[in-house]
C-alpha cells in the first residue's frame, strides 16, 4: 500500500489560500451571470402549449409581447418523446373574417412560421390550423394579449 500524504495536517501557502478564494469569486461570478440570464424579459408574455392526437403545440411570437397588426407566429409541434412533426399543413388566422395563411415550414424540424396580421385591438386569439394526411384536421385557439404598436 502505498504512502497518502497527510492532508490534514497540511499547512497551505499564501498562495494556494490566494488561488482557492480566486476561484470561489470566479465561480460565484459565474453562477450570477448565469442565474441574471434566467429572469427573461418582463413584458413577455407566455402562451401555454396545447395537445392534439400525440402532437404538443405551442407556438412563438416575434416581438415578445406580440403587437396589433403583423407579427411573426411561430408555430412548433413535437410528437412522442419530443421529436419533430414535419408531415402537417399548418394555417393561421386571428379572426374568422380573416383568411387562411399557409405557415412556412422551416426544414424537417417541426418549426412552421409565418407573419400573422393580429388586428387592431388589444387582444386577439390565433388560430392555428393543423391538417394531417389532408383529411384529418383539428383548429386550436390560442388567445394572447398584444402590446400597443408604435
């Protein structure tokens, strides 16, 4: 077996003792930079996801709190275990006075976009249409508020 030195009894240095607080004061830095990052804006709103079949759906604005008139809806729908459903037609709408706009699917990974006018007021409720197969189809309402438009 061989011979541990005994750390008990060990004196340390100046500079080990300097070192090991300058590490301390590295890694509180760290984890408050990290931690200041978690917070997210104030003024964002989130919209709860919805399920339809095996699918989750949520969707994305862009500005975070939309604005009356056009904003970007971004439309993410995940399967089992979180993978992405690229096989849909997905349509979007604010009022039913308003037509259908085709989402633009970003790749294969389950991400439709398109900018969505939202209206005047100072709520509106999007639709989102999701067709699968082009016989099986389902809307889901997603309703939000909208901040004022400059």
């Amino acid at each position: 077996m061989r011979n541990l030195p005994d750390l008990k009894n060990r004196k340390s240095t100046k500079t080990e003792a300097k070192g090991g607080t300058m590490k301390k004061w590295v890694v509180l830095a760290v984890l408050a930079m990290s931690l200041a990052g978690c917070g997210g804006n104030p003024g964002e709103i989130h919209i709860p996801a919805q399920h339809w079949k095996t699918m989750d759906v949520r969707i994305e604005t862009h500005p975070n709190p939309p604005i009356a008139g056009m904003s970007e809806i971004v439309v993410i729908v995940t399967g089992p275990r979180g993978r992405p459903v690229s096989d849909l037609k997905v349509q979007m709408r604010a009022s039913d006075a308003m037509p259908w706009v085709q989402g633009i699917q970003d790749g294969l990974i389950g991400v439709y976009r398109r900018a969505v006018d939202l209206g005047a007021g100072a709520e509106a409720t999007l639709q989102v249409q999701l067709v699968e197969a082009s016989t099986d189809q389902t809307t889901l309402l997603f309703p939000m508020k909208l901040a004022v438009g400059e």
